[in-house]
C-alpha cells in the first residue's frame, strides 16, 4: 500500500536535508572540471568531466553507465531499469559541457572555484546545466527512500552531451546511431529555467532555427561611382532593398509560404500567458531597448514564445573605412536568423527563402545563399499526460500552481523528438538572475532543492499515470 502523499512528501524532503551537504560537495568537485567544449586546449577537461559524470552515476545506483564517444566532445549515457517491466521509459537529456569564463571577464572569484555566498552556489555551470543535470542523482534516490524501492518506477534512462555550447554539432547523429538504445516513451530536458522565483512554471516548447547568409556580387571589382554610378546594378542596393523587402507593413514575414503550417495558438495557451506577471518595462530594460516592435495582433510574449520571426543578424558591403571612397561595391552581404515554431519544417523555410531571395535580386547581381544545420520546433500539447505528471511533480515540491511559458530560443531537443518519435517535455529550475553564460553564473540553491524534489516525484507519477509502451 502506497503512502499518504503528505507523507510521502515529507519522507522526500527529509531525505534530500540529510543529503543535502553531501550533494552539495559532490555537484562543487564536478563544477572545478573546466568542461570548456569550445576551447580545443580544454578537450582533455571536457573528457574528464565525462568520466566524472559516469562514476558518481554508477555510485547512484545506475547499473549501466557509459561513455559514449563523438566526433568531437564524448557523451555520457546511464540506464535504470524498473523493476516494473510495463513501466515507462524516459529518458532525461542535459550537458555536461559550460560556456568559456575567466576572472578577467568580471567574476568576482575564479569561475571554476565553487563559492557559496548566501542561498546562492556561484560557478560556472552551477545552473547551465551541471546542476540541473546532478540533481536528478538526488532525486533518484530520494524516489527510491520515499518509495521503498530498489530501482525507479520508471525505465530511467540518461544523455548529457558534451559539445551543447558549441551547438552540438555531432548531437543528431550520435543520437541517430544510438536511437535504439536511446527509445523511450518521453523525453525529460533538464536545461532549462522558471519565471521567477515566486513564479515556479513549465516550458512547453522551444522554437527551431533556420540561419542562411546571401552573398551578393555585382561588378567584377570596385568601380567608380562617377563613371558607372545610376548605371550598373549596386549589389549594396540590392542588400538594402532584400533587407527592407523581409517584412510587410504589420512586420510579419513576407517570405511567400513562409507562415505554412504554424501552429496557431489556442485561446488557453494565450490566457496562460496572460496570467504570468509580466511587466513590459522590466522587461525592455533587460532587452536594452527604449520600445517593443513586432508582428500585429500579438503580444510580446507570444512574439517571443509562439511566433516565428525572420531577422537580420548582420549586413555589409562597400568601404567601410574612415572618410569616403566613392565606389561602386564588387559585393555585399545579408546575414538571416529565422526562428521556426510548430508546425514548421526548415527544409521547406529553406526552399521559401531561396526562391524569394532569387525574387528580390536584380539582374545584373549574381547571388549566393548558404544555410546551416537548421534546428526543429518542438511542442509538448497542455493535455499530454507526461506533461500533466511533470506539472503535479513540480507541484508537490513547490506547493503552489505551476504555470506555463515557452522558449524563444532553440536546443537539440528537438533532434530527440525528432529522431525518437517521443514527445520532449521541460524541467528546469533556472532562473532569468542565475547569469547564464555571463560572470558570476549562480543557481538558487532553494530552487536546487526543488528540482531534486520534482524529480523525486515525478517517476512515481509517471508510472501510475502513464502507460504507453513504445
């Protein structure tokens, strides 16, 4: 007989106390590894990190860990299987891999030296990702002393990545040639964060990425702007004209068949919004910026969350120097980012964008348009019960109503959804202050605490309210 929730409750809590110092310790000696994966002479400590991250698993109770090699940064994949062979799988995604950081860069104490001042942990990593990777090691365990178990509720299984901030380029293809040690039912993402502190919530989607640069090329060399100018087509012109051609009057993109497919939002995700206590001055002071400017008929933060967008990264072309130089430009350059929502597919974006480019360019310029590895939408429905388990979860540790956001930016969670065929849901406990990949990066150490109690929670409710076998 299963115990009453308040006393499971505090059976986990009162574990993760008597633990906590231990944890702490742990999660510190792990944070002193310069896991740098965008720094070649840091390869050797990224490598290290990896090992590290195997060992305190299997001290964990995890009886498969390994270490799985990449082009580039290695991989750590763990496995707990239930006991309960119908039980669910699921499988938790994180990286072990931090963003460059130096003393000189404006830490007030070395960045790879854990130091805890107050109720905060400051390091790099402490909160993008290595924390919110390590706390499931707690959680886990904390599970099992609320339970009385001997292995999760659930089939656990783990992938923290090496090579996240350096946009894991070897991630899909890693993730493609494991996918059948990888299958599992749902897709835990624990890089991530929360409104606030007083505003604990769930992330329920990420946007995808598509990025292209057009080259624009006009006469063989520079040439006078006297002798040829109002006279031969300016490929600087042309940028300026593609650039100013991106958006219509009400900014949406006006790229033909670029809008295809989206997912519109529903009236209850836009009131869930709505319900978040955002304060639109606040918030153009951490933008930097004096005014708010995007697609009409939109709020900003369904701008940010659910909208696709097209932007302008960078432009040039012609004498940039001191003074003047009355030219005539051999070539100029666009540099585009568009941010992808459900519904989208980056191979058709791309084909989108290509045949508008072409539109736009004038006879006389010849053109050139690369994109990169695009990233896909990912979109978790507000009905999936996967995402109502995490929602309880977060519940129970928190005590009060979890709401709802997305993210603006993008991830290689989508490549999981993707490739497995499973939904990715969000468990983060980062928040907007934690200074990710800037000096001084810190993680609430309260807020810690609650993730390993959401994560020691969350596989019993999994498991009782779940079964969908893959």
């Amino acid at each position: 007989m299963s115990k009453p929730v308040d006393d499971v409750v505090s059976t986990v809590r009162t574990y993760i106390e008597a633990h906590r110092g231990a944890f702490l310790d742990d999660l510190a000696e792990w944070l002193r590894i310069p896991s740098v994966s965008a720094q070649p002479e840091h390869a050797a400590d990224v490598a290290r990190s990896a090992d590290w991250l195997a060992a305190k698993l299997g001290d964990t109770g995890f009886p498969t860990c390994e270490i799985w090699p990449t082009a580039g940064a290695p991989a750590v994949f763990a496995e707990w299987p239930s006991e309960d062979p119908e039980a669910p799988t699921v499988l938790v995604y994180g990286h072990h891999d931090v963003q460059p950081a130096a003393r000189e860069d404006g830490w007030d104490t070395d960045p790879f030296e854990p130091v805890i001042r107050g109720n905060r942990l400051h390091a790099r990593g402490a909160a993008d990702d290595k924390g919110q990777v390590f706390f499931h090691t707690l959680g886990v365990r904390a599970h099992l002393a609320a339970t009385g178990r001997t292995a999760p509720s659930v089939h656990l299984k783990l992938l923290v990545e090496g090579e996240e901030e350096s946009g894991s380029p070897h991630f899909r293809r890693l993730v493609e040639e494991r996918a059948e040690r990888l299958a599992a039912d749902a897709v835990i993402v624990s890089d991530t964060g929360m409104w606030s502190e007083d505003t604990p919530t769930v992330c329920t989607g990420m946007r995808g990425l598509a990025e292209c640069e057009i080259e624009l090329f006009g006469p063989a060399q520079d040439i006078h702007s006297g002798s040829f100018g109002g006279a031969v087509p300016n490929p600087a012109t042309a940028a300026a004209r593609l650039v100013a051609a991106l958006h219509d009057e009400h900014a949406r993109v006006a790229v033909p068949g670029f809008y295809e497919g989206v997912t519109e939002l529903t009236d209850r995700e836009r009131e869930l919004f709505a319900e978040l206590p955002f304060d639109e001055e606040t918030w153009l002071r951490t933008a930097r910026s004096t005014a708010t400017h995007g697609e009409a008929g939109h709020t900003t933060l369904e701008r940010v969350w659910a909208r696709p967008t097209a932007e302008v990264n960078g432009i040039g072309g012609g004498y940039q120097g001191a003074g003047s130089k009355t030219i005539i430009p051999s070539s100029a350059l666009v540099k585009l980012s568009f941010r992808l929502v459900a519904g989208q597919d980056p191979d058709h974006v791309e084909k989108a964008v290509r045949a508008w480019a072409a539109d736009q360019v004038p006879a006389g310029v010849r053109h050139k348009i690369t994109f990169g590895p695009a990233t896909r939408p990912c979109l978790t429905p507000l009905d999936h019960p996967a995402l109502r388990s995490v929602v309880r979860a977060m519940g129970r540790a928190f005590e009060q109503p979890i709401r709802y956001t997305r993210e603006g930016g993008s991830g290689p969670a989508a490549d999981l959804q993707e490739v497995l065929g499973v939904p990715v849901l969000f468990l983060g406990i980062s928040v907007p202050s934690d200074g990710w990949h800037a000096p001084n990066e810190k993680v609430e150490l309260d807020l810690l605490m609650k993730g390993v109690e959401t994560a020691a929670h969350l596989w019993g409710d999994l498991a009782e309210n779940w079964r969908e076998p893959h």
